[in-house]
C-alpha cells in the first residue's frame, strides 16, 4: 500500500496568500499615490481667486491633497 502526500498544495497557497496580498497593498498605494497626484495637478491649476473661493492658500495645496488621499 502507498502513500502520497502533498505538502507542496499547503506551501504553494501560503506563498499565493502572501503574493496576493503584496499586490494588494501595492494597488492600494498606487492608488492613493494617485489620488495625491490628480488632487495636487488640480489645486495647481486653479487660480489664487478660485483657490480664495475655496477657502485655500497656494501653501496648502500639498496638504490638503495628503489629506485627500492618506486620511481619509
């Protein structure tokens, strides 16, 4: 009578599991990366009259897109 065991199933979807999630974190990030650059590229274009409407200074672009992106 034989026996087979197959330990490389359990191995591989540990590995699949950690893949997995390493590419979801980076999508995350990519994404909220994103979500900074667009928010930036837009504050940046409008002018300081718009940006006096919005209730905003030149000097917190940069914030407010962290913001935007990081905390909320």
């Amino acid at each position: 009578m034989a026996y087979e065991t197959n330990s490389l199933g359990a191995v591989s979807t540990g590995i699949m599991d950690r893949v997995n999630t390493l590419i979801a974190g980076y999508r995350v990030k990519a994404a909220r990366r994103k979500i900074y650059r667009d928010t930036v590229r837009e504050l940046s274009a409008l002018s300081h009259r718009e940006l006096c409407d919005l209730g905003l200074n030149e000097s917190e672009i940069k914030r407010v897109a962290y913001q935007a992106a990081y905390e909320s």
